[in-house]
C-alpha cells in the first residue's frame, strides 16, 4: 500500500509522522483518496492546517493539529506546547527537561557575565533566586551556608561556585538527554 | 449580532470565580509539569551518580561557614544548643527563652557602619568642643572605608570634664549616628557587677547583665554608656570588674555572661565612659580607654550649642512651634552664661514665662540661670 502521507514536511519530528501517518491513514479509510498536497504545515515549530475549501480534508487536518498539538515530538507521549530558544516546540515534562536544565544554566551563567557598564549585579545567589531545576538536584554538600541576621540560616551559592558547577550541570544535562531518549525510543517501540 | 463571551472579557467583573479557577488551575499544571522535570533529571542523577561525582567540584558544606562582609559570628551555635538542652534540664526557663531570642536572631550581626558626612557634620555643629573625639571618628570611619564591608570600631574611650558640659548627651547623639542601640549604666548608682556580666543561676533573683541584652539585636556593635565612672560605689562585686575583660578585644571575644554562660563576641561593642575625674579610676582601667578631656566651650562654641540645643527642642516640644524658629542674638548671648546642660532647662524655662507673658518671641529677660549649686558649692541646711 502506498504510503497515506507522502508528501508530509520532512522536518517533522519523528513521533509527528506517525501521529501525521495514522490521521492520513484514517482520512484514506473514509473517503477512499490520499492527500495529494502536505495538510499540516510547521511554522516556529508549531503545527497548522493547509486545507482549504474541503470541508472533510479540513476536518481531519484540523484534527491532527490538534493531535500534534497535544503530542510530544520526541517521545510521543501526551505533551504540552513549550517555548524554547524563542521557537515553538511540544513536549511532555521528561523530555523537556533536559532542554530546560540546559536553558537555565545558560541563564545563570549570563547572569553572572558583566553588564555593559562593567558591573557585576551578582555575586552570590541565595537558595531561592536559582531556578528550581537547578537548586532541587544540587548536591546538599555542595551548599555554601551562612546566617544573615533577622533571617536565620541560609544556603546559598557564590559566582565562582556556579562556574564551577557549569560542568556538572552540563554533563547532567547530557545524561538526561541521553536517558528521555532512550526512554522516548522504548516508547516508541512499545507502541508499535 | 453575537455579543462577546463574558469569559473573554477583560472588564467583566462579574464572573471572577470563573477567572480565578482559571489561574489556579494553571499554576497546578505548571507545578506538575515543574515536578515532573525535576524528576526526570533527579532520577537521571542518581542514575549516574558515580559519572557526575567525576564533574562535581570540591567546595561548600565541608569548608567553614563563612561571614559576609560587616558582619560577625556572635556564638557559636553547638554551644548555644547544648546550654539550652542543659538549661531545660534544669528547668532554668529564662536562660531557655534568652537561649531562643538569640537563636532566632541568628549567629552572624552586623558591625556599625562608619557614619555618613552629613551625620559628622551634625556633631560637629552639634558638639564643637569634642573635636578632638570627632576627629577621631574622622579616622576611624576612613580606616572603615578602605576594610571589607565597612565595618567602623571605636576603641574605648573616655570622656572626662566638668559637670554639664554635655558628655551624656554626645553619647546619645554618636549611637543615633552609628544607627547602634544604647545602653546607659549609671555606675554611681549601681550596686555590684551583675549589672553588667550577669548573675549566676543559682541566685534567686539572677539574670543578664546589661552586655548580653545590648548584643540580642541585629547589630552586635551597640554603644555602652557608662556614666560617671569615677563614681563607682566601693564593694565586694565591684561594678568595673568586668570591664577588665571586655575593654580587651581579645578577651571580649570569649566573653561570658555568668547567668546565660555561653561564650559571646563582645569584642565589637563601643563603649564611651564619662567621668569628672579620671585620677579616681584605676590605673589598669584607665589605661584601657582612649582618653579625652572635653573643655568647657568657649563664647563662640557655646553660641553654635544654644542654637543647638533650641534646634532640638523645636524638634521635640509640641509647644514650641508657636515660637520663633531662630533665637535672637541678644537672648543666644545670655544663654551662654549657662552650661550646655543647663541650657535645655533655661530655654524651657524661658519659653514658659514668654507664654505667660503671651509672647511668641522671647526676650533676653526670659533666660534666667539659677544655679541650685554656685561656683561657692552646694548651699548648707541649717546652722552655719
């Protein structure tokens, strides 16, 4: 049989195609016709229909956007729609992760650079100030800690301790790419 | 023609509930899918554990605690806790409740800060005839401006002269400009040590002395005012004696309040003492203040005080406003025959006769110095 969708983008993300593949394949199934033109078109990463003026063609389009929409594109499970890098991407929460760990410690190491004037705004960061997907996996031997008056104990972490923990975020960052990938691929397998 | 959705209206105030589900509802969805990353990349660290400890830097918990800058460690808090665990013991409930103020106020307080110049300027209109102490404080807050934080320490010092010339009231003035709390002890009247070291529990009616209490704030370089030092009353607990240890900055650091019985830093306070004769201090104490010897002021002096000290009455009088804002120079000038002391009380003085008189604006004949005790000494009851 030929294949419902041949003329689909080819930059969709892999866990796209087969959402794209199995609407195609459904629109087929009921009217007896291919799509004969790409129905879903991706613009800042994001999913929208090209059908026009056919009534049933626009509906299954518009129902695989919204698919597409709820779909993680690497995994393929349930997502979300997500900025990132000023692009459009949907994922679900596990393969987000690594990108937004990845996000904020690009971040936070921008935080640190000098401004334009010279000055440095920073030059510790309290517990609360790092982004959460930082402050919940560093080490709790890795804390500096000290007592401000009025406030009690706190924890917190200087400049050179961030640089110095670059490294390990971004290793970090690498395995937890590397592990939704997998995770992702066993999922794909199982669903096939 | 449809009208809009009231759900897509901005200012529709009639369905908040609907708008405020909405807001709740999406930071949970954010708050799950927060959790949901911080899972993933917690369950991929554990994961690698053994791969990351290789990228991981040697630094935090293991290395001391350390200060910010301005600050310092007032106790340390493995002593502090098994004093409390030891006072409850004992079911000693104020050193429990002291132990806890101090606790919750945390280890680390602030030094004094060097006092602004618009704050020096103040003094010295404020206090002419102590410019040698405020050139002092002149040094000091330059040597504070080049330590980190700058922090600002006086040594101890010691202001002797005669009566009235306005000790008491400088010190006063010198805590508000450091934005240090004050302590005053009058050691004439004071009975024994105690008041400033503390007494031991097993005493009835034991309790801190005043250097503890000074120190539970955020600031642990509060101004002790020791007036009339050289008035100390002779006894078995004499009321100087611990000021052997604190006036030392190196014993200070450890010192101990013999009711709470936990080593404190009281090596930061400042301490001013006055006297009016400074021969009758103890050699060995004596010699651990900067001394100086405050003059009575001179004419010129005395003109900038009296208009001084009416600038601080204005301030504080509710009456005074109905008065002129500036004293005239023939009514400045008979002030000047009093003592900076005395000034305040002639002024007010002064001021109630012009009322009584309906006057707004007083005049040279208002200011009359009635000394209680002349140059001659105090008048004799009885027969002569």
């Amino acid at each position: 049989m030929e294949h419902p969708n041949k003329v689909a983008p080819s930059n969709v993300p892999t866990a796209w195609q087969r959402v794209l593949d199995t609407y195609a394949l459904k629109y087929q199934r009921a009217t007896g016709k291919a799509f004969e033109k790409p129905f879903v078109a991706l613009m800042n990463g994001l999913p929208f229909s090209t059908v026009e003026r056919d009534t049933v063609a626009e509906g299954f389009a518009r129902k695989t956007v919204t698919a597409l929409l709820h779909t993680c594109q690497q995994c393929g499970r349930s997502g979300r729609r997500r900025r990132h890098t000023r692009r459009y991407t949907v994922m679900c929460a596990a393969c987000f992760s690594a990108r937004a760990l990845r996000a904020d410690i690009a971040a936070l190491l921008d935080d640190d650079a000098p401004t334009e004037a010279g000055f440095r705004p920073e030059v510790a960061w309290h517990e609360h100030e790092l982004p959460p997907r930082i402050r919940g996996v560093i080490p709790s031997q890795i804390w500096r800690q000290t007592d401000i008056p009025g406030v009690g104990p706190v924890r917190y972490l200087g400049k050179a301790d961030v640089q110095a923990l670059a490294v390990w975020l971004t290793k970090l960052a690498c395995l937890v790419d590397e592990e939704t990938a997998t995770a992702g691929s066993e999922a794909k397998v199982g669903a096939g | 023609m449809p009208t809009p959705s009231p759900h897509f209206d901005a200012s529709s105030t009639d369905m908040p509930k609907f708008k405020v589900s909405i807001g709740v509802r999406r930071s949970r969805q954010i708050d799950r899918d927060l959790a949901e990353q911080l899972r993933t990349i917690r369950t991929a660290a554990s994961k690698h554990a053994a791969v990351l400890a290789t990228f991981l830097p040697g630094m935090g918990a293991s290395e001391p605690v350390v200060n910010w800058p301005g600050q310092c460690r007032l106790f340390d808090p493995d002593v502090l806790n098994a004093r409390k665990a030891a006072a409850r013991r004992a079911d000693e409930k104020l050193v429990v409740y002291e132990l806890e103020k101090a606790a919750s106020l945390g280890v680390l307080r602030e030094l004094a800060r060097a006092p602004t110049s618009g704050d020096m300027h103040a003094l010295r209109i404020d206090f002419p005839h102590f410019s040698q102490v405020l050139d002092l404080m002149l040094q000091r807050s330059a040597l504070a401006a080049v330590s980190p934080g700058g922090a600002f320490s006086m040594p101890p010092v010691l202001l002797s002269g005669p009566p009235g010339v306005g000790k008491t009231a400088f010190s006063d003035s010198l805590a508000a400009c450091l934005k240090v709390p004050l302590r005053r002890i009058d050691v004439a009247s004071s009975t024994a040590s105690f008041t400033l070291a503390g007494s031991h529990p097993t005493w009835s009616s034991a309790r801190p002395g005043m250097v503890w209490h000074l120190l539970q704030n955020s600031s642990a370089a509060g101004l002790l005012l020791l007036d009339e030092v050289d008035k100390a009353p002779h006894s078995s607990y004499p009321v100087l004696g611990p000021l052997y240890s604190l006036l030392e900055r190196i014993s200070a650091r450890h010192f101990v309040d013999e009711y709470i019985e936990v080593p404190v830093d009281a090596s930061h306070l400042t301490w001013i003492a006055t006297c009016n004769k400074p021969e009758l201090l103890d050699p060995a104490l004596r010699s651990r203040f900067v001394e100086f010897e405050i003059p009575m002021p001179n004419a010129a002096q005395m003109v900038a005080i009296a208009r001084s000290v009416y600038r601080r009455l204005r301030a504080e009088a509710p009456w005074a406003a109905v008065f002129d804002a500036e004293l005239s120079e023939e009514v400045t000038a008979a002030l000047t025959a009093a003592t900076p002391r005395e000034m305040l009380r002639v002024l007010e003085e002064a001021h109630a006769r012009a009322a009584t008189d309906r006057r707004c604006r007083l005049k040279p004949q208002d200011v009359v110095i009635n000394r209680a005790s002349g140059p001659s000494g105090p008048r004799r009851i009885g027969f002569v």
